[in-house]
C-alpha cells in the first residue's frame, strides 16, 4: 500500500551553506540537508522503538519524483520516503513523524501524544550535539637520538 502526499510549491527558508557562507569559509557537514536527515531519522527511530511502536525505514528521495513523501507497507516493515530537496526542513520532520502515524494506524489521540514527542526529540536533536572544532591542532615531535646522523652545512 502506497500513501503519497502532492507537492506544495515550498521555498527553502532555511540556511543553504553553499550559497550564504563566505569566500574561504568551512561550513559543518551537519548543515548539509541529508545529513540533518539522517540525524533526524535516527532520533526518531530510537524515540518510537522506546514506545514499542513499529519503527520504519526512513529514505530519500521517493521513488516517485512528483510527490513529498510516500509510505510504503511490506510484509518485513514500513518505509517512508521523503523528498528533502527545495523544502523546508521541519515540513521534511513533519512528513517524517507523519510517516511513523501512518505506519503504526494510530487513533487520533495517542497519535497527537506521539507527534508531540517525536516534534519534541527532533527539535533537541541538535542542541545535543557537541560543536565539531573546525581546527585540528597537530604537534609533530622529534628527539634526536645518538644514532641520528646530524650535520651542518
């Protein structure tokens, strides 16, 4: 069984590292979109699996290019697909925690509690990471020994 959800014309809101960081400057490799995704999918999925709920598979993009996210229902799992490209990232968290509802057929009130929850580890999920330094500082030391052959110019 396959549930698609028709593309709204969505523009990015959110920060494009590509295009707004200076000459010369590193960005993160966590502002990268599928990247955040994955980090997403993996708070998710620990979130609902500590539920007892199905835990499903989390892809991107969706087989079907016209549509923002898909769910798929096979007999080993769920899989909800979703498209990451040209939309903002808390409509692809959003299509995310929708896709774990439609996967577990949930009644309408624990499926609230549930989004509550779910919206509620995924907006911590960056907070909790550690900043990566940007610089690696290395120290590269010699001792000479009696052995070394050392000579002047």
């Amino acid at each position: 069984m396959e549930i698609a959800i028709n593309k709204v014309n969505n523009q990015d809101v959110e920060s494009n590292a590509a295009t707004d960081s200076q000459p010369g400057s590193v960005s993160t490799i966590e502002s990268a979109p599928s990247v955040r995704f994955a980090i997403v999918a993996k708070t998710i999925s620990q979130v609902v699996a500590s539920c007892g709920l199905e835990v499903p598979g989390f892809k991107s993009p969706p087989r079907c290019g016209d549509v923002d996210r898909t769910v798929r229902r096979l007999s080993r799992g769920s899989v909800v697909a979703v498209r990451i490209k040209d939309r903002p990232f808390e409509a692809v968290i959003a299509d995310m925690i929708d896709g774990v509802v439609v996967c577990n057929d949930m009644s309408a009130e624990r499926a609230g509690k549930l989004r509550n929850l779910l919206w509620g580890a995924a907006t911590q999920t960056g907070r909790q990471q550690k900043p990566l330094s940007r610089v690696k500082r290395t120290v590269l030391v010699h001792h000479p020994t009696a052995e070394d052959n050392i000579e002047a110019a």
